[in-house]
C-alpha cells in the first residue's frame, strides 16, 4: 500500500472520531471502517497472498476477537522475507502500524503491536545494465518466440513487461499502441501509474508494425478481447518463464552479463533516446513516467563512444585546431 492509502483510511473514518465511544453500543467498530477502506484500497495491493494476510491481521486486531501481540506481529513480516522485496514488506508495515495507531487514539485497541517491530533493510538498487546497441540487436535476432517480439516492443516503443502480457488486439490501432493496464502478479490491475495509461507511437519504419503482424499471423487467439500474446489456452504469458527459459539462456549464449532481464530494455530504450537527441518530455510521455527526473535519472544511462565524442567536441572547441570527430596526429 501507499502512504495516500493510510492518509484516505483516516479521512474515511475522521469524521466519526468525535461521535464514537469504546462503550457505544450502536458505535460503528473500527473493523468496520477499517474493511470498507480495504475493500476500496485493493487496487493498491502488491501480493494477494499478502493482502489477505495483512486483512486479516487488522481485522482481527481491531475486533478484539484475536488480539495480536508485538511477537506475532513480527513473526507475520518475518515471514515475507526474502520472498518479497524490503519496500514491500514496509509498505505493508506502514499501513497496519497507521490503523492500530488511530485505533489505539479512539481507545478501539489497547495498544498497539505494529510499534517496534524490525523490518529488513532496504536492498541496494540493482544496476541497469546497458548493452552496446550492437548487443542489443544480436540478443533480439537469437531470442525465440514470444521473447523476440516482446523485447523488440520494449526496445523501440518502451513498454513495460507487464504491460506487454496485457496488451490486447483491441488496443493495437493503426499508428499506435494504446496502454492501459498492466499484468502484475497473476492479476490484471490499473497502469503502475497514472501517467502509465499512454498511447505509444508506431515508428514509421514499420519495426512495431512488423512485429505486431508476425505475432498476429502466428497467434490462434485473434477476436479483439484477446491478448497479444498468449499461453496455450488464451492466457497471459508466464514472464519468469519467458525469462528463465529464453532470455537468461540466450544473454549466456551471448557472452552478455547475466544480470540483464526484462527492466534491463527499459533502460536501453531511454537511453537510445537520449543519445538520438530526443526531448527529455517526449521520452517521458512514451515510457510512462510521472516526471522526468524518474526518466532522466533512473533509466538514461551513456554509451562509452558517447562520452568519447562528447570528450572530443569539448577539447575540439578549445583547440581548434581539430575538427570534430579528427584524430590527433601521433607523435613518437
């Protein structure tokens, strides 16, 4: 969850702060208003299984029925981890620890269990990994099938990984690709945000159109609610299995870092972008991004020959006795 879902839990239920005793028999609970808010919260939700969990740790914490103690508490986190990632685990920590703590002000809990409970740390961000624009293109040329198609969607118009496996045909029009939702975790939800609910542009070489209508041609689900690409019965394609049986195997084969994976193409899109001259602003709107500060920072990495030329043109306009991109003489 979100820090705007604790701040809408509490402006949900604010109002009946002042009406509300802890010996009011016709007193609405705070499992009440805590239940309505999770209901309408779920959207936000990151793991269904931990959903569940994290629901039922409230509700029972604010009904009494099962009161939670600081030590099951922590057993509860303890045991997401290493299975989900750190920020996650606070995430989900933030949001108990805000409705036992307004409880606890209303005199609905005693006290409250979510205070002092140790979360793990948060994990190194992974660095991106920026293959060389000619290893770009062998690893797309060796990729088998869907794997190849779905890379090439993410290289040239910059969709994420889930949502390529929600794309569906009614989304593909002549000159664009419309994004509007995502597969994330065995579910179809909402876009990852509200500036990722875009249309992504066909380039006038005809790659994305190329891949769309090979991948059209071999597909056996063809009506418009169906999805681009497809497992065996229709469904959305397994991206860990896309992932572990194709492009782990042929980034290996390569002789390419083995850290590169499905984000990793992201990062090669902003990047050949900036390095093409194209508008900070633009890049932003294509990929999805809120700010260009996320696009600018996070995913635009630099090319050695970039920096070499840019190097070049620096010492050029001092010393003009070189032209761009000339090689000084040597000298023995």
């Amino acid at each position: 969850m979100h820090v705007v879902d604790n701040a809408c839990f509490l402006q949900d239920v604010g109002g009946q702060a002042h009406t509300r005793t802890t010996n009011s028999r016709h007193g609405r609970k705070m499992s009440d208003s805590t239940r309505s808010w999770l209901i309408r919260s779920q959207r936000a939700r990151r793991c269904s299984i931990s959903w569940t969990r994290l629901q039922t740790a409230i509700l029972a914490t604010s009904d009494h029925a099962a009161p939670l103690k600081y030590g099951s508490i922590q057993d509860f986190f303890n045991s997401f981890s290493p299975r989900l990632a750190p920020k996650t685990i606070r995430n989900m920590h933030a949001c108990l620890r805000t409705v036992l703590t307004q409880g606890k002000t209303w005199g609905l809990v005693r006290v409250n269990p979510a205070q002092g409970v140790r979360l793990p740390r948060k994990k190194a961000r992974k660095p991106p990994v920026l293959l060389a624009k000619q290893d770009i293109r062998r690893v797309i040329d060796a990729l088998p099938e869907p794997t190849k198609s779905i890379i090439t969607l993410m290289v040239v118009g910059s969709l994420r990984i889930g949502e390529v496996t929600a794309l569906g045909w009614e989304r593909i029009q002549p000159d664009r690709i419309e994004v509007v939702e995502r597969f994330y975790e065995g579910e179809f939800d909402d876009t990852k945000t509200d500036a990722g609910r875009r249309s992504i542009p066909l380039d006038f070489h005809g790659i994305l159109r190329a891949v769309l209508d090979g991948t059209w041609q071999r597909s056996k689900h063809r009506k418009p609610g169906d999805l681009v690409f497809t497992n065996a019965k229709g469904g959305p394609v397994n991206r860990r299995n896309l992932l572990r049986r194709h492009l782990k195997p042929t980034v290996k084969k390569l002789g390419l870092p083995a850290t590169v994976d499905f984000r990793s193409f992201r990062t090669m899109h902003s990047s050949l972008m900036s390095s093409v001259g194209v508008r900070p602003e633009v890049t932003r709107d294509n990929m999805g991004h809120a700010t260009v500060d996320v696009t600018q920072n996070v995913y635009n990495r630099t090319w050695w020959e970039e920096r070499v030329e840019a190097v070049s043109l620096a010492a050029a306009s001092v010393w003009r006795e070189f032209t761009p991109g000339q090689q000084p003489a040597r000298t023995m």
